[in-house]
C-alpha cells in the first residue's frame, strides 16, 4: 500500500493552502503584546486555558458521540513546513469524500481536518498550551478542522462556529514513543530551518493515539493561539495523557523557529464566563457483533451447537516478532496470539464446563506487525501494560466492548477443529476458532508485551505444535 501511495505523489503536485500562518509577524518572548497587532487577541474567548480537571476524576458525559469519521484513510499527499512559528503537516487527499472528518459531540456540522503542528517548550516542564489544573506538560498536538459546509478554510476562518481544534498533551512520564510522533519526528532533519517544507511518505492520522474511539475530550469554546486569535474554535482537548520520549523532545527543540523563539506555546488566558463540557468519542467502524444477552456477549452457530459466553481473553507472545502465536499457518509462526475462551452456558461456569468435552470455546486471532493501525482492544489494553509487567499485578481497565478487537467482520473466515486448552491441565474441551485473517500490531506494541515478566523467568508462553491426528478442519464465516 505505502508503495503505491510513493508513487503517487510523484504524479501529483498540489497546492499548498497557507491559510492564516502566511503573513503573520509575532514572536513568543512576549505573548501579551500580540494585541497590539492582532487586536482579536485581547478578546474575551481567547485560548488556551487551564483545564480544572485532574486525574482520577469522575467527569459527567454529555451525550451525543464525538465521532471520527475516515481517519484511517492514508492521504494522497503529505507535506510538512517549518513555518517559523511551528512544524505544520498538510494532509491532502485528490478525492474529497475521502477527507477525515470530526462530527457529533459539541459540533453542529462536519469539520473536516486541514493541518496538524506542535507546540512545544524549552525544556521538559513546559511546552503545553493547555494545561491541566495549573500544570504544563512537555508538548501539545494540534488538529485544525474546519466546517466543511463553509467552503474552504478561509472562510470558516471569520464564523464563530468554522473550526474544531483537537488539542493533546503529551509527556515523557510513560518513557516510550508513541506512532505518529515516530513518523513525524524521523522527519524533523529536513525542517530545521524556517521554510524548509519537505514531502513525506503519507500515514493515516489514526496512527495519533488521540483518534480514539474511548477517549474522552473537554471542550470549551475559544480561538487561535496565534494571531490572529480568531475566535472561531470549539476546543476539544483530550483527557489522556499521551507519551513522548525525552529524547524526542530534544530533537523538535532543534527545529529552530523565527525571531529566535525557543518555545511556541501562548501563555494561559481568563476562561471569562466560558464553560466546559465532556465528550466520549466513538469509532464509526461498527462491525456486527455477538448478539448480545444479559451483558455477556456469546457465540453461537458455525461449529457450536449452543451459547457459549465469554470468560476471559488473553495472549500469547514469543522473544522475538518471528515467534509467539500457537497455532501457524502452513508452518508459520506468527508474532502474537489473541484468545477469547468462552463457555457453554447450560453448564453453569466456567469450572464445570471445562470438564466437559463440548464445554469450551475459543476465538483465536493472530497478529502479524504492521504500520496499520492496532484495534482499540488492543490499544486499550496495552496503555495498561505498563501497570502489569510484575508476576500477580493487576489492574482495573475501562471497560470497553469486546468488539473493539476487530475480529467480528463478516468477511473473516475461521478455521475450527477440536482440541484443548494450550496451559495445564490441557484439558481436551475446547472447539477452536482460529481466525484467518492476519491481525495489525506494531513493533513498539510486540516490544511493550515482552516488557511483561513470566514465571520462571520465561520469555514466551506459546505450547509447540501437537500433533492432529485423525482432526478434522472446518471452514467457518461469521456474520
Ligand atoms: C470519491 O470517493 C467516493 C467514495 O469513495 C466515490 O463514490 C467517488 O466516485 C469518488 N470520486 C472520484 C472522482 O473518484
Ligand atoms: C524550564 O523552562 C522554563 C521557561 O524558560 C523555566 O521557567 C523553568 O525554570 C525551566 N525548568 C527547568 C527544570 O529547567
Ligand atoms: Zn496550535
Ligand atoms: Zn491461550
């Protein structure tokens, strides 16, 4: 895919839409000032603010889904500037239905995304816009949208309800990069300079961990951070806290920006009489899911002669990407394996039906690295990872919907034949569904998983192949 998008971008040039970064003069040694210029800038909406909000909180949801819509479509083009006030990405795609919009939530209409850029600081304590109850992180992300029933950018520019600025913060706490940052950053060599603008390979921004579908956003209404300080923004900025390397910090600080500014974050402005809402956003891929019953969601059909409830899900990993998955395709081994281990309903729990030769069973998904983007599921889990890498540690995640693991598609096929748990006491009750398809994970996912200690010191948990026997395969599509 990335290779056809390469040469694509050799056929196609593009008209860069500068937007409102194109003649402005102004320097951050002395924010306050910009409203002798830019007089909007003194007005009573301005951006950014500090957020009331800290961690561990309960916030109150308003209903009404943010939804991201086409972010996982890879843009035609992209182009980044160093524009002297920050390092500015224009996506572009030849065909505008293709364009990624925000939607739902606070927004009455479609913003569709024009630009992404950073705001960073000169050191890690500073660099965020917003800040959460009075504190600054390293570095912000910025995703510019306009309301696409507006025409064009510039026009959106001048309404009070044109743009929708998706605003998070990121911080070195975690120790590791996150994808996205990865792509932009690897870039950063060709844009030291103000004006050095370059062509990179494109990516889809759902590869931003900010384009999720379980995070939830505080908005307020506000304007631009740089002049002119229209006030045209709904704020949406996420309550997550997104990761960052301390390494990668220095190197945007090596971009060197106009009037010698070593930051480009605006100092904090009076929230004034404005108010904040929260939103969860949701994904738009819905796929047909387990007819769900009582909570539990079950299979049913194909192989399976009655309900089978979920029990627990888990996974299998290797010391390398060449290795970890328990089942192989024609010989092999794939990086990652997925189980969800279900139980027949009629035998009451778990306990008892794994006594049972028809008592269990298990979905089986296999993952392969990939630059496409990870399911939810997993993202969801592996934020958690962290939290886990001791033996016996445990956590409470958010519950989400099994269904963010991208494996209810009705275009999969499985391959079912009857075995047995792949742990001790292996019992013989399991009919296995392996998925057929090849599931996405990232190399920094598949590292982050092998952080996880095992007992006994072990560095995988996969069983080597058994033999089939006299076993049958048979061929299953879900719906
Ligand atoms: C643009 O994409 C839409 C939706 O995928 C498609 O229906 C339409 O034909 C495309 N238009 C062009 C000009 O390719
Ligand atoms: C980081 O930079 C800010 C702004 O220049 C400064 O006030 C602060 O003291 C610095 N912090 C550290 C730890 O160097
Ligand atoms: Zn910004
Ligand atoms: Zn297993």
């Amino acid at each position: 895919m990335t290779s056809i998008m390469v040469i694509l971008c050799r056929f196609f040039s593009f008209s860069l839409i500068w937007g409102l970064a194109k003649s402005q003069e102004f320097s951050y040694k002395d924010t306050t000032t910009w409203g002798q210029n830019y007089p909007t800038c003194n007005g009573n909406n301005q951006s950014p603010v500090d957020i009331p909000w800290g961690f561990g909180e309960t916030v109150i949801i308003q209903p009404g889904e943010l939804q991201w819509i086409n972010y996982g479509n890879i843009p035609d083009s992209m182009r980044i500037v160093n524009n002297g006030h920050t390092v500015q990405i224009y996506p572009t795609w030849v065909n505008a239905s293709d364009r990624p919009y925000l939607t739902g939530g606070p927004l009455g209409g479609q913003y569709v995304i024009e630009q992404f850029h950073f705001h960073w600081g000169q050191n890690d304590s500073v660099g965020s816009e917003h800040t959460f109850r009075g504190r600054r992180t390293a570095m912000e992300f910025h995703m510019v949208h306009w309301k696409s029933e507006y025409g064009t950018f510039e026009a959106a520019a001048s309404q009070a309800d044109g743009f929708a600025v998706i605003g998070a913060l990121y911080d070195p706490i975690f120790g590791k990069s996150s994808r996205g940052i990865e792509e932009i950053w690897r870039e950063l060599g060709g844009l030291r300079q103000p004006n050095d603008a370059i062509q990179i390979i494109p990516f889809p921004l759902s590869d931003f961990e900010v384009v999720n579908s379980r995070d939830t956003y505080v908005s307020y209404y506000g304007s631009l951070t740089t002049p002119g300080c229209n006030e045209v923004v709904t704020w949406l900025v996420a309550l997550d806290l997104f990761s960052i390397t301390s390494d990668e910090l220095q190197q945007i600080r090596s971009v060197q920006l106009g009037h010698g500014d070593t930051h480009n974050y605006r100092a904090l402005q009076n929230l004034n009489n404005r108010q904040f809402t929260y939103y969860q956003s949701k994904s738009v891929e819905i796929h047909p899911v387990w007819r769900n019953n009582a909570y539990r969601p079950y299979l049913s059909g194909g192989p399976l002669r009655s309900q089978y409830v979920v029990e627990q899900f888990h996974f299998h990993w290797g010391q390398n990407n060449n290795v970890g998955s328990e089942h192989t395709f024609r010989g092999g081994r794939s990086s990652m394996e997925l189980h969800i281990v279900h139980w027949k309903r009629e035998y009451g729990s778990f306990a008892a039906a794994m006594q049972r030769r028809d008592g269990l069973a298990v979905i089986a998904a296999l993952y392969q690295p990939s630059t496409g983007r990870s399911s939810n599921g997993i993202q969801q889990i592996w934020r958690q990872l962290r939290n886990l890498r001791q033996e016996n540690s445990a956590v409470q995640v958010s519950p989400f919907p099994l269904s963010d693991f991208g494996l209810l598609n009705p275009t999969h096929r499985y391959m079912s034949y009857f075995g047995s748990l792949t742990t001790p006491t292996c019992n013989e009750a399991a009919t296995w569904l392996v998925a057929l398809n090849l599931f996405p994970i990232s190399n920094n996912e598949l590292r982050d998983i092998r952080l996880v200690r095992l007992r006994h010191g072990d560095r995988h948990n996969y069983r080597p192949l058994q033999r089939l026997n006299n076993r049958r395969f048979t061929s299953y599509r879900s719906y």
